[in-house]
C-alpha cells in the first residue's frame, strides 16, 4: 500500500470513502482522517457562530437606522 498522508480535507474524505468501501486503510491515515474532519466541523461550527452573531448585529443596526428614520 502507497504511503498515503492526509493533511486536506478532500485527502480525509477520500480515506473516509475507503473505509465506507470497507476497502483498508491504515492506523496513520484513519488517525489523521479523524483529527482533520474533528478540526474542520469545530472551525465551520465556530465560524456559523460568528456569522450568526454578526447577521444579528447588523439586523439590529439595521432596525436602529430605520427606527431613526422614521420619527
């Protein structure tokens, strides 16, 4: 088996089609794979977070402008 290393997200998914095949892979590559896409769902979460926040904010400004518009 090549020495595979996975260090991007479409190098995870690949293992992780491998493993869904239930074709092998090894310790190494299912290690990284985990830690990788662990990494990646944490930074998405965090960044849907941040924009939420920041939609919120801007609503309100938003809402503050026109409320001043109109009296």
């Amino acid at each position: 088996m090549a020495k595979v290393t996975v260090t991007t997200i479409a190098d995870a998914t690949r293992c992780a089609a491998k493993v869904k095949a239930g074709k092998a892979c090894t310790m190494t590559e299912l290690r990284a794979t985990v830690l990788l896409l662990q990494e990646g769902l944490k930074t998405s979460r965090s960044a849907g977070r941040m924009a939420r926040n920041q939609l919120a904010e801007k609503s309100q400004m938003v809402r503050d402008l026109l409320g001043r518009v109109m009296r």
